[in-house]
C-alpha cells in the first residue's frame, strides 16, 4: 500500500504547483493527478456545488487505488473537506490547514493579508483558521480574481500584471502586513515578482510548498512513505482537453507532461 500513488485533484491547472512541490519533496511517490477542467473554475461556483465536484473528483481517484489524497484546490478545500473526510476513510488532506502552520511558524507574525479567489475569500477559511490558532491578529482578506486569468496567458512578467498586483496588495502594504498568504495555487508562479515589488520586509508564503511540506508529515505520521528506492511517475488526467493545458502544465511543472489522457467522472 506505501508504494501506491498518492491522489491530487484540483479544478483545472493550479494544482500542478502542488505536484511539482511534492516531486521535489517527495520523489519516490507517484501521483496520479485530476483536473476537473471541464468545470472549471470552482471559484465561482455554489457551496454546495463545489462539494459535489470535489465528491466525484475523489471517487474517480479511488478507482485509481490512491493511498491519499490532497485537495490541491484552496475553494474545494474551503468548502468541501470536512465533508469529504467524514465521508472517506483514506486520508485527504487540503492546502488551508498547511498554510496556516506555515503562516504561525513564525511567533513574531501580527499582521496577516491573505489574497486568494473569490470563492476562498468569501469562504473566511483562512480567516477562521488563523483566529482560532493565534488571537489578537489583523488579518486583511482580499480577493484576486484577475491573477489566475493573467498567469495562464504567461504574462509573468508583463507590466499589466504587476500594475493589477500594486492596486491589489497596496492597500494591505498601507496596514503594515508582515506575512503575505498566496492562497490560491496559482500564485506560486508569481513569487519572483512579488519578492521584487515587496522586499524583505514582507514574509511570503504559498500554499503549493507549504502543501507538500504537510503531507510528507502526514504520510511519515501514519507510516505511509513510499519506499526510497522507488522513482516517482506522474499521470495526468483531465475531465475536458485543449491544446492550451499542455502548454500551461509544462509552464507549471517547469518541464514537459506525460501523456495526458481524458476522463469522464
């Protein structure tokens, strides 16, 4: 069972973050990945129709006899997780929980700002979580829906790009964050940038690595670690195919997908 594949889902691209930190992190796992991107965004979408998603995204990963799974999906996991553990028995985890450690790790953290979809934002997961954890902090919540729109057309490093960026993050600047929380898996691919427009006096922190840094707890916890001698594989499986996710994956993993193939679920 150790040496099965670990199960990640997200609804499109963005979870590709999260497979890239847990190859690096973890490369003896193999991974089977499902972007329900026939569907896509979950941002937008109902509550209630985020936790049906998430519920057929996990049962099409237990047919693939997955050992865990990780909601590589800020909104599913806002929404969906405690229902989808209540409701399995393999363990799932998300990517909030993850970042609020990340978030806590540093005990001089007072000021948080928190930038994510608008679906994660009006959630107030994060929110909750962190105010459960640590009372007495500012926490600044602000929704970016133009970001992910931006990072799939490539412009990385446009001018567009960083002028959205300053109008979204000057008014938390204005607050005195300390720590600024990418919860939305895309926005990893935006750290150059960030770091250069804040400096040093703003701690980054993303939700693909701090991701990948919790599961690897959670397997070592429950004795689940794949054997060191394996070489980790990756299959991709997408619920609608265009030629534009083959281009995005690779811009997201930072080197060429396997074969992709297409699913129903």
């Amino acid at each position: 069972m150790n040496n099965s594949a670990l199960g990640i889902f997200d609804s499109g691209v963005g979870g590709l973050t999260v497979v890239r930190a847990v190859q690096e992190l973890l490369p003896s796992e193999h991974i089977v990945y499902l972007g329900d991107t026939a569907r896509v965004p979950y941002g937008s979408k109902s509550p209630e129709t985020i936790r049906r998603f998430s519920d057929e995204d996990v049962r099409y990963l237990l047919t693939q006899n997955v050992k865990a799974i990780v909601v590589a999906c800020n909104t599913a996991t806002a929404h969906a997780l405690p229902m989808l553990q209540e409701r399995y028995q393999i363990p799932i985890i998300g990517v909030i929980e993850a970042g609020v450690e990340a978030v806590l790790a540093d005990p001089q953290t007072q000021r948080v700002g928190i930038i994510a979809t608008r679906g994660t934002i009006h959630s107030h997961a994060y929110q909750h979580a962190l105010a459960l954890r640590r009372t007495g902090m500012m926490i600044v919540e602000q929704a970016t829906p133009l970001l992910v729109p931006l990072i799939e057309e490539n412009w990385i490093d446009h001018p567009a790009t960083r002028q959205v960026l300053d109008t979204y993050l000057q008014p938390m600047l204005d607050k005195h964050i300390d720590t600024l929380l990418l919860a939305c898996t895309h926005y990893p691919l935006l750290v150059p940038m960030l770091q250069e427009m804040i400096g040093d006096r703003v701690r980054i922190v993303d939700s693909a690595t701090t991701c990948a840094l919790h599961l690897q707890q959670e397997l070592a916890r429950l004795d689940m670690l794949a054997d060191s001698a394996q070489i980790g594989t990756l299959s991709i499986a997408l619920t609608d195919l265009s030629e534009q996710f083959e281009i995005l994956a690779k811009r997201f993993l930072r080197k060429c997908p396997p074969l992709i193939k297409r699913v129903e679920i």
